[in-house]
C-alpha cells in the first residue's frame, strides 16, 4: 500500500517553545488515520505545517510524491489537500452556496461543480434547504458541515480534519462522524485530529497517540481501544 502522505521526524516551534519535537508518521491511499491527544500535545500544529498553514522547523513532508515542505496551503490545494480547519472557518457574510462553491474554485467545469454539489448535499441534505441562507447565522455543527462540504467542493486526494467535534452537541457530533465513517467507506483518504479519542478510534484504521510534541503510540484503531494506557488516559476507565 503505498503513501499518500509521508511526515518524517517533524518539528515545528512558537518563538521558543517546541510544540511538535520529531514526529513520523505516514496515511496510505485509502486510509483513515486519527491523531489524537491532550489539548496541547501538538496534533493542530503538526496538521498545520502538513497543510502548508505553518513553517516547519525541519523535517520531511511529503504529499503526493512530492515533497511539500514550506510550500504555501494554496499550491496544497491545487495538489489535492483539502483542510477542514479548527473552528470550522466558514464565510459568515456569505450563503451556505457561496461557502460551497469557494472550495470549487480551482475548477471551470460548471456541470462538474453542480455534479460536486449533489454529492455533497447527499452527505449534508440539510445543507440543500437553505441555500441562501447566510453561513455566520447557522448552528455550529451547520457551520461544520459547510466546511466539510466547503473542502469535499475540491475533491480533495487527502482531507485533514482539524476536531470537527469541538463545541458541537452529541447528536451533531454522531452526525458529522457519521459523514466521516461514510467518506472513508467510499474511498476517501482522511487524517482525522480529534479529542474524542474513543469516537476517532472506534473508525480509525489506525491511529497515533501524541504527548507533548511526541508520538508515543501508534497502531491500529482497534488495537489502541484496548491498550490500557489509552483507557486510562484518553477514555475516563
């Protein structure tokens, strides 16, 4: 099975503190890979520098056969990165549509977009019904499935989820893990960062356990369920 993304020995540094101190870690073609952790254990900021949105400090990152170190988030994008960030980043002055057809726009193919669009209002019919309606006055776990939908517009290779279950309510966060299970299933290549450890690793097909800038477990999905260190660390037992 072959790489989609490569990350070898990353580090990436605010002023003086380091944040993230030597990471590997690899998602094959077709993966699903949680990084989960703390708050603070560096996953967003590892994710960042993977998507071209921080500089890292040194280290390898290689996406698509090509190394990416240092190369803007834009060109990411024109490569197949697709990033849902932390805080969902919608356009609040702008309808649920105009959010929508930003992450198209790399693509002059009107039948194709409006072909892109039914797909992603298979995933979030909701969306469908309120079209016009502006982005910055839905709910947040609407506002997350914008920028879920925002970024599949792109059909990207890979797509990075930032905690796309921070601040929704439990019935929001089974939805939007739901469209998540469902992306992988049909082929989409995810790497998932997320605080709910037991939801990220009950549909990982594996998984990274990060500490303090370091990766301290890997292994699959199921397997780090069961590992006592991640019990009584990240699932309250």
């Amino acid at each position: 099975m072959s790489a989609l993304l490569r990350v070898e020995d990353l580090r990436v540094a605010y002023g003086g503190i380091n944040a993230v101190k030597g990471i590997d870690l690899h998602v094959n073609q077709g993966e699903l890979v949680a990084l989960i952790g703390a708050n603070g254990a560096g996953k967003s900021s590892s994710l960042k520098a993977i998507a071209g949105l921080l500089t890292p400090t040194s280290g390898v990152i290689q996406f698509a056969n090509q190394q990416t170190n240092g190369q803007p988030a834009y060109e990411l994008a024109r490569l197949g990165l697709g990033l849902v960030p932390e805080g969902r980043g919608v356009f609040k002055r702008m309808t649920i549509l105009e959010n929508l057809q930003m992450g198209a726009f790399l693509k002059s193919d009107a039948k194709a977009i409006d072909r892109k669009l039914e797909e992603v209002f298979y995933y979030f019919s909701r969306l469908k019904e309120r079209l016009s309606q502006l982005a910055g006055t839905l709910s947040g776990g609407e506002q997350q499935m914008v920028a879920m939908g925002r970024a599949m517009m792109a059909e990207p290779k890979l797509l990075l989820l930032d905690e796309p279950s921070m601040g929704l309510s439990p019935i929001m966060v089974e939805t939007i893990f739901d469209v998540v299970r469902n992306l992988s299933k049909n082929g989409m290549t995810i790497l998932l960062v997320e605080q709910n450890a037991r939801l990220a690793l009950q549909m990982a097909d594996r998984a990274y356990v990060m500490e303090s800038g370091l990766i301290t477990l890997t292994g699959p999905g199921s397997e780090l369920l069961q590992d006592p260190r991640v019990r009584t660390a990240y699932l309250g037992e």
